[in-house]
C-alpha cells in the first residue's frame, strides 16, 4: 500500500479559487507523488484490515483509509440503515453499535447514500442481507441537473462487489400460470405500478395516494429462496392503509391497466415473489447508493460527471468533506476511503482529487458517496475522522458496515 502511494500518479491536479463563482479549475503542474500524500500512520486492525491515516501537504488534507481483503472469508461487508427502517435518521456511529452482536462485531462503518433530510429515507436502492429495504426503477434526487440512474456499490452473496447503476426488477408470479411486472419495493406509488411493501416501511401502506384506484393484497412470507420470496394470500383486497404485521407482505396495485391480477386472488393462494436488478449480479447481499462514481476501470472520469449523471460543478468542482468506496481491479480487495473538508487542516477535495486519491490506493472502480456533513468513519466503536457540522455528528439514512467474528 505505501508503495503504492510513493508511485501511483505522475500528475496531480492543482486547485485555484476562481473568485466569487466560489470554484476550483484545475491545471496541471507535475508533482511527484510524495509532495501529494504522506503516510501518517497505519495499522492491521485485524487480519486482513488495514488502516492507513494519510496527511496531504497540498490540500491540507487529513484522510483516512480501511484497505479490507476479501481473501478472509470471515470478513463481510454489509448494509445497515438508520433505525432499520426506510424512514428515520441515526447517526453512523449509533448504526454501528446497534449492530454489534455476540456473535459478530462491527469492525468499522462508514456513511453511505444521500438521503431526504426530512425523512431520511435514501434517494438510491437499498439491500440488507439479501433483502431490498428500498427498489427503484428511477433514482429521485432533488439535486440532479437530469433524470438518471445514479450508481450504486453492491456485493453478491459470492461475495464479489460491483459498481453499476443497478435499476429494479421483479415479477409476480400468480397462481393461474400469469406472470406480471413488479416495479418497486417500498418505493412511491406511481401510475400503473405494483408495488410490494414489506416491514422496513412501517406499520401499514402509504394511504396518501394522489386519489390512484388502489387494490392492495395482504400475504404471509412462507419462504425466502435468496432473491425469490414464496407467500400466501391471507385476506380479501383491500384499499390503502393495509397494516403490515410481522412476516407479512403486501402487494399494492396502482391504477393497474390489469387490476384483475390482485382481484382474482383467492385466501390460501401461493404467490411467488422474484426481486433483482438491471444489469443482473445474481442476488445481492449489500446495496448502497452513491453520487456518481469517480473511477471507472481504474481511470479518473470525474472531469465528466456533470454530463454522465447530472452533477453540477458547485458540488463536483468545490472542495468538500467526501465519503467514498472503492475495490481493486481483480475485486479482492474494498476501500472504506473519507477525506475531512470545511476546516483550517483538511479542506476537502473536489471529485477529481478524490478519484486520484482512490487511484493512488489501489482503486480500479470507485464510487462517491454522501459527503459534506454527513461524512463519517468509525473504526473499532471510535470516530477516526472529524465530521465537519458544528452540532457534531450527523444522523443519516444509512451506512456501509464491515464485521467480523468476535475475538476471544
């Protein structure tokens, strides 16, 4: 790793402000790798992790890396969102020690994707242990100059990671042989959409419902074969406000073209479920949301993001706190990477220095994260990094966890 960031790049972007527009332009002076990054200090936290704090002599920067090697099958990189539930905000730290166990502890947690500061849920898809705490066909951001897909970072029950811009699918499968499109799980009811709701939603569905003709199916999950859930009907259709108990799922229909589908149910039906994505990596363990990905096969694409997922230069071109992961070109190895920013010693980094940042650490595919305020690192039950609110640490919707067994 040290080697790594002695050799890495033989540029480096250097950073002017350019007045009242409140930017940084870049030029391209050439600079030897060790006037950029200096190792502070690294450790193994256990084996297989490793962490580096890295000082930059030009930002200032102060930044911190979790190199984490997929090689130890006892390491496992998961999701976890605020308060396990689609709404609501926790901070990274509190997610972390809610999800320390007596069987596996939280090695290191790290924020993840951007959120509704109103009610926290996460503008991208979510997957805790295989099951889809949030599925989207379209991300909805407030932020984006266009509609799009963003990226996202996943890992496969192979536990291999991934980087793509992941869209819902499912279908439903009736029990009269019929088949039908499945466009959400716990998503916002949309014209001629079906929906399935599960427990990370809440108590009952949405019943604000824009006046939509709404048939909704309450079920009973019998079994979960990885991405395929079996359930049975145990009710009449019914309207909006459907309580979901524990166990229990519900599939809403909005202003179906064919609302014979959930109407021609019968109690005692066996209803099968399948939910994955587009592009398809088999069945995911983890999925979190980013904005946009920086690295892309190992070469730095962040000059371009406005054009590629509808940022826009005060967000991609300003200096700012920036949370990120990464993995490197043969997939074995995640980086947790977070850079400090709105203080006098470290003062964040735009996404084109945070891609060569990544790069130099080994990243081939690499994604950015929710960053600002929001970011945040904890180590070992510690925050490392020093969150740039004045109030201190801020509740988000959701995080990247790294655990492992118990140590004896």
């Amino acid at each position: 790793m040290l080697q790594r960031i002695r050799v890495a790049l033989a540029f480096f972007l250097a950073i002017t402000w350019t007045g009242s527009a409140g930017l940084y332009q870049t030029s391209l002076p050439s600079l030897s790798p060790r006037e950029k990054y200096e190792v502070v200090s690294s450790r193994e936290v256990r084996p297989g992790v490793t962490y580096y704090y890295i000082a930059g002599k030009r930002g200032p920067w102060r930044i911190h890396v979790l190199e984490i090697d997929l090689h130890h099958s006892e390491l496992e990189i998961a999701a976890a969102r605020a308060l396990d539930k689609l709404f609501g905000r926790e901070p990274t730290s509190s997610i972390a020690r809610r999800h320390d166990s007596n069987e596996r502890t939280v090695v290191a947690a790290l924020n993840a994707d951007f959120f509704d500061l109103a009610t926290g849920e996460n503008e991208n898809n979510n997957v805790v242990e295989t099951e889809f705490v949030k599925g989207t066909e379209v991300t909805k951001s407030p932020n984006d100059v266009f509609d799009n897909i963003h990226s996202q970072f996943a890992v496969s029950i192979s536990r291999k990671p991934f980087l793509d811009r992941f869209a819902f699918m499912g279908r439903v499968f009736w029990t009269q042989g019929i088949a039908s499109d499945l466009h959400g799980v716990n998503d916002a009811p949309r014209s001629n959409s079906l929906v399935l709701f599960n427990h990370y939603y809440g108590p009952s569905t949405p019943i604000d419902t824009l006046k939509m003709d709404i048939k909704e199916l309450p079920l009973r999950e019998i079994r979960k074969d990885h991405d395929t859930s079996y359930a049975i009907v145990t009710g009449k259709v019914t309207s909006v406000g459907t309580t979901i108990g524990a166990g229990m799922l519900v599939l809403s229909g909005y202003n179906l073209q064919n609302p014979n589908l959930i109407s021609s149910a019968n109690v005692g039906d066996t209803v099968r479920i399948w939910v994955g994505t587009n592009p398809d990596r088999g069945t995911l363990k983890t999925l979190v949301g980013g904005w946009p990905r920086i690295v892309l096969n190992g070469k730095n694409i962040g000059a371009s993001v406005d054009s590629i997922e509808g940022t826009f230069p005060r967000f991609s071109a300003q200096r700012n706190p920036r949370s990120g992961v990464g993995f490197s070109m043969d997939s074995t190895t995640v980086y947790f990477l977070v850079v400090d920013g709105r203080q006098p010693s470290s003062a964040g980094m735009t996404l084109v220095e945070f891609a060569d940042l990544m790069i130099s650490q080994g990243v081939y595919q690499g994604l950015n994260l929710d960053g600002g305020g929001s970011t945040t690192f904890v180590l070992e039950g510690r925050i490392m990094n020093s969150p740039s609110d004045a109030t201190g640490e801020r509740p988000v919707g959701n995080c990247l966890l790294l655990t492992a067994p118990k140590q004896k």
